[in-house]
C-alpha cells in the first residue's frame, strides 16, 4: 500500500475513542504464542485489500498446524493506513489480528487498543528479525506488534535517460534529465529537514520536544524546497508513475510497493537505486527517507478464549515463510534474517536499494509518538508554502516555531 495513505488521517477518531476502549479492553494479558497444543478459537484478521488471496494462502498453511482456529481473512475498512481509526470506531467489533504500520504503535498502545507482546513472542521477535524492525515495533522499551516488512523509498530511473553514475546526485540529475514528486506529500519530501540535519522526536524517536526544525538547519530545508519550484529538472505531480510512462520524467521517488509497475513500464530500462546526495545549505549530504515496518498486532478487546489463537496467528503470518510469499506476491521487503540472507532477496535490486536505504545514513525510522497525526496535518502547508513561495524566506523560521509548539504539545 502507498505509503502517504498512512499519514493521511487524523487522531481524532482515535482519541475519542480512547475512553471505549479503557473501558472495553478488560483482556489486559499480554499476547501469548505459546505450544502447539491447546490453541483454539475465533480470530478475524484484518489485511489489505490487494493481499486477501494471499493471506488465505498462508492461513490454510496456518491450519494444518492449529487446526481448531476458525480464521476469517477481509479486507481491513480502509486499509491498513487507516488501522488506528478503524479500529477506534469500535475496538470490540474490530479484527482480532490487523494489518498497522509501526507509526500508529504508539497511539494505540496509549489508547489501549493494543497490548505489550508476551516475553516468549517478545524473544521470538528480537531473535528472528532485523534491529530496526525489532526498533520499529517498540514503545516505551516493550513491543507492541509483529514486524513482517520494511518499506523506504527509493529512486527509480529510466536507464535510457540516467546513467546508473547520474543518479548518485541530485544536482546532476536535474541537470540532465527529470525527477517527479509530490512535493504537497510530507512522506516524500519531509526528510529533506532529517537531511539538512534537525531530528524527529529526538534520536529516539520518543522525545517530545526533539523535533528541532525551529534551527538553521530547518531554515536550509525551506530554502531547498523554495529552490526545487524553480528547478527545471524537477516536476511537481501528483500521479509519478504517469509521468514516468509518458517519458516527461526519467526518473521519480517511489516505494517497493510500486516497483512491480515501474518493471512493466520501462522494461529493458528499469533502473532502482538509493537516494542520491543533495545539496542543502551548501553541504553535500546523504538524501533521506522514511524507515517504515509493516506489522500486524492483536487487538487487547480480543475474547480472552480467542487471544491466545489471536497471537499464534500474528505470530505465524509474520514468520519467514509467510514473509518470503508476501514478498513473492507482493514485493514487501522481508525484515525476518534468515529471509533477508536468501539468494532470492539479495539478488533483487529492488530489495536491496530498500535495504541499503534502511541504513541509518540514508532514513530515518517512522517515530510512534500520538503527534505524528499532528505533525503530518502541518507539515503539508509548512513544505508545499515553502515550495510554491506563498511562505517567503523572512517568515521561514517564524513558521517552523509554530510548526515546533504544535507538534511538541501533549496529547
């Protein structure tokens, strides 16, 4: 699922249902994936619409070995972007298992939608996946869900237009070519701020007052953004791929999740590649991304005889296997080890630009704070004004303290 469609719903429904669930959410044990033996029960998963056939696939495989769960796979409501709300309308009603990237973690454990996995599945976690999953699905020092993918955008490029030396800077692509954007999308282009050196919520991801883009190096972002609109080389659109097969871009910034597409597109010239270095107040710098984990959690209004079927579930759709045929079907990143080490996955340039834009010197894991609902609300006119020049310079770092106190506030 495209990526921004995470960020774009706010956090009202959400804490207005805060109180439903406290009240609702008497299942207060930690999730359990204990033996084979014993599991039992009712469980409705919740998935993306485009992974229903797929997720069916692996929950036959599921109930060879736990054939006493009854396991009814939909489509999530609004898709898993959209997890926090859907499950706030009401949590007693909503999947026992669902589909919900790492960023909305936070706000559901707050809320109580979730529980803190067992110390067994907590073990199973940290053994079986990559750090930054394992980072990603962690608040407050306790995990919260399964990781199964990494998703960070990458560079796509027409092999007929860039050479593979071309798209290792940003100056020099836009100076032979064209890269398309979205520049009214905070996902795609809010890490310009991560580049030119500020922090989200601190290193950690969980500092409330870390967001430092009131700063100089906040001031250099705006200004990046403000020199893109006059850029010939770069094109403001809302439909990349469209640019991309037409041939007016060569070459645009998009995820693992259209990669599929962009092979059909160009064919003979597909080309994948990390995110080149960027220019941002008179530094050469590494262009930075978003680091999100895919995940899937268990709902803590789950009945209490269907949590412990709940959790082997989650448990099983997000060991290796199940993470190598979603990757097989729908070109998810694995975060498991072993799956990340097979021959399959190190020789698809795709997988390994994502992984390399994984790396802390390219992204920047998706922080879990309750605010990031705020913060992608006010990013949106905070970079498009600086872009489209309706926020001019003198008014850069007056704006970048409003957007500071808003998302600095407690929820």
């Amino acid at each position: 699922m495209k990526l921004w469609q995470k960020f774009a719903v706010g956090s009202t429904a959400l804490i207005s249902a805060t109180v439903l669930a406290a009240c609702g959410s008497s299942n207060s044990d930690s999730s359990s994936t204990s033996s084979k033996g014993g599991v039992s029960g009712s469980v409705k998963l919740w998935v993306d619409n485009t992974q229903v056939s797929s997720y069916k696939a692996i929950v036959k495989d599921f109930n060879k070995k736990y054939p006493d769960v009854k396991v009814k796979v939909t489509q999530s409501p609004n898709g898993s972007s959209n997890a926090k709300t859907d499950v706030a309308k009401d949590p007693a009603k909503a999947a026992d298992v669902f589909e919900v990237p790492n960023d909305q973690l936070g706000q559901m454990a707050s809320a109580g939608y979730i529980n803190p996995l067992s110390p067994d599945a907590t073990k199973t976690v940290k053994k079986n996946n990559v750090a930054s999953a394992v980072k990603g699905v962690t608040w407050k020092n306790k995990l919260y869900a399964f990781p199964f993918a990494m998703q960070a955008q990458t560079l796509y490029y027409n092999k007929a237009k860039f050479s593979d030396e071309d798209v290792k800077d940003w100056d020099t692509m836009t100076s032979k070519g064209v890269v398309a954007t979205d520049f009214t999308v905070p996902y795609n282009v809010y890490p310009i701020f991560l580049s030119a050196g500020t922090e989200m919520y601190g290193k950690s991801g969980e500092d409330l007052k870390g967001t430092n883009v009131n700063t100089q190096a906040g001031v250099n972002a705006m200004t990046w953004y403000a020199a893109q609109k006059h850029n010939k080389g770069v094109m403001q659109t809302s439909n990349v791929l469209n640019q991309l097969k037409s041939g007016k871009a060569g070459a645009i910034l998009d995820g693992p999740w259209d990669a599929v597409n962009i092979r059909k597109l160009l064919g003979k010239n597909f080309g994948v590649a990390p995110y080149p270095t960027v220019t941002i107040g008179g530094k050469k710098v590494q262009m930075q991304a978003f680091l999100g984990i895919e995940t899937f959690a268990v709902n803590s209004n789950t009945p209490t005889k269907s949590q412990k079927a709940a959790a082997t579930l989650a448990e099983f759709i997000t060991n290796k296997e199940s993470q190598l045929r979603i990757y097989k079907d729908q070109g998810q990143i694995p975060v498991d080890k072993a799956a990340e080490a097979s021959d399959t996955f190190t020789k698809d340039p795709v997988a390994v630009a994502v992984k390399t834009m994984a790396q802390s010197s390219h992204s920047t894991l998706m922080p879990k704070m309750p605010q990031m609902a705020t913060l992608w609300d006010q990013a949106a006119p905070l970079i498009n004004g600086a872009y489209s020049g309706s926020i001019k310079p003198a008014d850069y770092m007056t704006k970048l303290t409003a957007f500071h106190n808003a998302v600095s506030k407690k929820n």
